[in-house]
C-alpha cells in the first residue's frame, strides 16, 4: 500500500506517478518508496470527505464510539508491530514507540466516552434572565477538517486530532509527514479492517507545498488543524484567513525546567535527562532551558554532566530524525560555539557510527538571555543553563520566550511549586515529574506555541461548532 493513497474507502492510484523517499535515521538506508499525492488527489479526498459528512454528521455519538473503540482495539491487537514501524521511521529507541502507540491507543478510548456522552449534551436548555423565551443549545460538527501532522511523534500526534475529530461527527483528510508516513498508512488498514465508513477518514500523502498547502487553501475544508513549525504555521494561518478557516496551531516551545535549591540531586538529574533528551529533543515541549538555584548549582551539573555522557546513544538516545534536522541541530550548535558559550558536554555528531544522524547530546551552561541558543526553539538534544538566585528570578526567566508551551519545577516545597505553577506562562506544567501526558488534560501553551488545546474535553470542543435555538416559551 506504500504506492497507494487511502481516498473513499479504498487504496488508489495517485494521479501522478510521483513517489517520495522514506529514510531509516539509523542507518540512512531507504526504507520504501510512498506515493506522494498532489492536487488532484486533494480534490478527490475532499470531495469523498464531503460526500462522506453528509451521513457522518449524523450517526449517533455511541455509533461513532463503537467505531473509535474498535480502532483502539486494533491498535493494540498489532501493538509492537506498529511501535517497530515507527521505531524505525522516526528513529526513537523501541521502548519510546511503544510509549507512543499506548498512547494513541488510550486516546481512541478516551474519545470514545466523549462520543457516547455528546448525545446527552445535546438541546441543553439555556437560563435566560428574561422571561416569554426558551433557548437550547446544540453541539455540530464543525463539518470537513484537514489534519496536518508532524514527524516526531508518529501516530500519536495523528491520534490526538483524529480521534476526537471522529468523534464530533467530522470527516477527515489526513497529511502525514513525508518524512514518516509509513506507520501513518497503517490507520487506513486499519479503518477498511473495522468497517469505518468510506470517506470518512482520507490519507494523503504528499510534501507540504503539494498537499498541505492545497488543503489549506481548499474551499471544501471547514477547518484545519496543524501541528508543526512556527514557519509553517504561520502559512497555514495566513492561507486560512483568505477564506475564514477556523484553525488549531500546536507550534513551537522553548520550555524551562526550575530546580530549587531544596531539590534531591539525584531525582532532579533524571528528570532533566528525560526533559531534554527523550526522542532525541525532538519535542515542542523539551525543557531546554534550565534554571538552577545557585545554592545546588555546582553539584547538580556535576552530575548533570556525568549522567549525559553515560548515556548510550543509539539506544538511551536514537538519531535525530531526518539529515535536515541534523543538519539544523549542528548549526546551532556550531552558533553556540561560536557566540564563544561554554560548551560542558557534547557538541558534535557521535562517535562509533558510520551512518546515521546521531548527535551527541549536548549542554552549554551560563548562556546569556540574548543567545540564540537561549531564545530560539532547536528541537534537538540541546540543553541551555542558567543560574538564578530567587523564586521571582526564576519566574522573570522562565517567562521572559516567546513561547509558553510548558514547563518543569523541581522543589521539595509543595507551596512553593504551586505558586511558581500558578506565575508561569505555560500550557502545561509538571511539578516534580516527567513528562507524562494523559488525554484527559489539555495540550497547546501560549504566545506563539499556538492556538487552541487538544486532548481533554477541549479537543472534543475544537471540532464542534454551537448552536442555539431560540423560541417563544
């Protein structure tokens, strides 16, 4: 099916015969061969999404939570298949992959439960201070929607719009990466094997000038919704506004992690690691930018220092995904070496490989505010640090980006991590923890990390629109 494109239902002939490389990033070696759609593929996606919305739009919530649970289910039938297609599209160790596809999995079921309480929530009577009226309200679908996702978390990203998107009542044309479409594919196997009906999800391969920015432009989608680069984004919005789209836009980060100087060493180290170094960096929310208190600064880099060099690269750490990100992580790099920044650890592509885009993970400390380094998202294993001496300095550091994805507190102090929580501008924030992520809390931050929440009820919301009936009473 890699030479195919899933358009109504069905497995079908791109209208050019157009192909795009995919590259294993451990090896640099070619995968397969994807067809890559174009324009008039868009059209025939489109018009069977519409074709397909007439009917969807109006099954009943628990018809469309049967069709979500049963996605989930085949998910977790072919559950290590899938993370090992991942594992090596996008490059991430095995355990990582697998960490995704559970939770695209959690997410499926957890969209499914939305879908069969929408029904209940649907003619709502409204309070009206006035008298002689009643008003109701009513939950729509917010019609056919483009789904535009990234590749550094395949399948799971693609989850997080799709499942809920199913579950408004919308029919879908999905764009995968073109740098990791392969597992991507796999979701139309998957909706021909629970009987989804055609239509209703669409795949399209293609390369963001060729697709994506068709789809955006496109007068037969009502809404997008895109998960990427600041750059990008900001294309997609300016396309939108040509036609009022309504448009979600999970972008960019530059997140802080905060250690007090109350911190247990030990614990803080392993929490920075996963911060900054899990999947490579490649996450909008990497805390890159780490804040100490002076007070336990010395030994916590220290060990900071040793930890980082003890991991094993192509195992704790895979390759970066793609030979541009490789390329783009190493000229940052190059910046920050040459801006003079002290370089503490890393610093280059990693020994022991012959091919590959592995890179050392890599930390600069005491990088001034104006560094680039500092300010600018590098979605690599990049780590920038600062010392501070109070918990109004940390915030003022923390928030001074121009970004508001997440954030990391580290403390002892239960009052003292609520009340940083509560200062910081972040759309999530984890208070002595990993990165966990559930589907029933919100993802999307502020500023110029996007517009718009997925996951939790509110990503349920983004593809409904509200409706209210009024009469007399």
């Amino acid at each position: 099916m890699h030479d195919k494109l899933f358009i109504d239902g069905r497995w079908c002939a791109p209208a050019t015969p157009a192909t795009l490389p995919v590259i294993n990033p451990a090896t640099e070696e070619r995968l397969a061969d994807v067809a890559a759609g174009g324009r008039e593929d868009v059209e025939l996606a489109v018009a069977a999404a519409r074709r397909a919305f007439a009917t969807w739009r109006k099954t009943a919530g628990a018809q469309r939570a049967a069709y979500l649970r049963a996605i989930a289910n085949a998910i977790r039938h072919r559950e290590e298949e899938l993370a090992a297609l991942s594992s090596l599209n996008n490059g991430k160790p095995l355990a990582e992959a697998l960490i995704d596809i559970s939770d695209a999995i959690a997410t499926y079921d957890y969209y499914a439960t939305l879908a069969e309480r929408l029904d209940e929530r649907q003619n709502t009577p409204v309070q009206l201070a006035a008298t002689g009226f009643t008003s109701t309200t009513r939950l729509e679908p917010a019609g056919v929607v483009a789904l535009i996702v990234p590749w550094n978390f395949p399948f799971v990203t693609t989850a997080w719009k799709v499942a809920p998107a199913l579950a408004a009542g919308c029919t879908i044309v999905l764009k995968p990466s073109e740098i990791t479409p392969l597992v991507e594919l796999e979701l139309g196997a998957i909706a021909l094997e629970v009987g989804l009906p055609a239509g209703v999800l669409n795949i399209v391969n293609g390369t963001g000038a060729e697709v994506g920015s068709v789809l955006c432009e496109h007068p037969g989608i009502d809404k997008i919704s895109f998960t990427g680069s600041n750059r990008v984004g900001e294309q997609v919005m300016r396309t939108a506004a040509a036609r009022i789209k309504t448009v979600s836009l999970e972008l960019g980060g530059k997140s802080p992690m905060i250690v007090f100087d109350d911190a247990s060493v030990d614990q803080a180290v392993e929490w920075i690691l996963g911060g900054i170094f899990y999947n490579c960096g490649q996450m909008c929310s990497a805390t890159s930018r780490l804040l100490v208190q002076q007070g336990i600064a010395p030994l916590l880099i220290e060990r900071l220092k040793s930890a980082t060099e003890s991991l094993k690269i192509g195992d704790a750490m895979g390759p970066l995904t793609s030979a541009a990100q490789l390329r783009t992580v190493l000229r940052h790099i190059d910046q920050g070496i040459a801006e003079g920044l002290t370089l503490l650890t890393g610093g280059k592509r990693a020994a022991g490989f012959n091919r590959g885009y592995f890179v050392e993970p890599t930390i600069f400390v005491e990088v001034p505010t104006s560094s680039a380094l500092w300010r600018d998202e590098i979605f690599g294993p990049v780590l920038c640090v600062r010392t501070f001496t109070s918990e109004e300095e940390a915030i003022a550091l923390a928030n001074d980006s121009d970004f508001g994805l997440a954030a990391g507190i580290i403390t002892a102090d239960p009052a003292r991590a609520e009340r940083v929580a509560n200062a910081l501008d972040a759309g999530h924030i984890w208070i002595n923890s990993l990165q966990v992520v559930f589907p029933e809390t919100s993802w999307g931050g502020f500023k110029r990390s996007g517009i718009g929440r997925e996951l939790g009820p509110w990503g349920l919301d983004a593809y409904l629109e509200v409706k209210h009936v009024t009469r007399p009473s």
